[in-house]
C-alpha cells in the first residue's frame, strides 16, 4: 500500500484523493485521521537521519518484476559520494549479526 500511495502521489492528486476514498472505506476513522496528517513526500533524493553516520541521501529505484507477479521490487541506492562512504563505514563497523529495527 505504501509504494501504490507514493507512486499516487507522484501521479495526480485526483488519483490520490480516489485512493484515501478507497482505503477509508476499509480502513475507517483511524486511517483518514493519520492519512490526513501526513506529509507527501517530495520527490528527488529522500533524506534519512541515522544515529551514527548522520545524514544519508537515498535516490529510489523501482524494478518491475514480471506482470504475472503484480509486484515491483524498490531498492534504495546512495544519491551522493557522502552517503556511499558513510554506508561503507557503517558496514565496517558492523558487527555481523541482524538486529530488529521498529
């Protein structure tokens, strides 16, 4: 749902509008209240604010997988040399065991 609402967003805002109409109708008061309150993204490199490397800048790639499968795989690459050197540090760092992230 979440990449459908972006790409919506990304879309006109007619189809987003068709959209919360669609989930509203499912999902109920709880879903308009906080589809109301956030914020659309914008489009270009998106920003993320890790703990430890600070700033990292993601540009988004979408790879479509056969239409059979009605999926699409989105991967994140580094937008900039800066994000590229900070995830190279933090996979030095690491300590090689996978830990839950909520």
């Amino acid at each position: 749902a979440d990449e459908r609402a972006y790409d919506l967003w990304l879309a006109s805002a007619e189809q987003a509008k068709l959209l919360v109409v669609e989930l509203a109708a499912v999902a109920g008061a709880a879903f308009t209240e906080r589809v109301d309150g956030h914020e659309v993204p914008r489009g270009g490199p998106q920003r993320w604010r890790h703990p430890a490397a600070g700033e990292l800048r993601f540009a988004r790639a979408v790879l479509e997988l056969p239409a059979t499968d009605a999926q699409e795989l989105v991967v994140f690459l580094p937008a900039d040399e800066a994000t590229e050197d900070a995830l190279i540090r933090l996979r030095r760092a690491a300590t090689g065991t996978l830990r839950a992230v909520n």
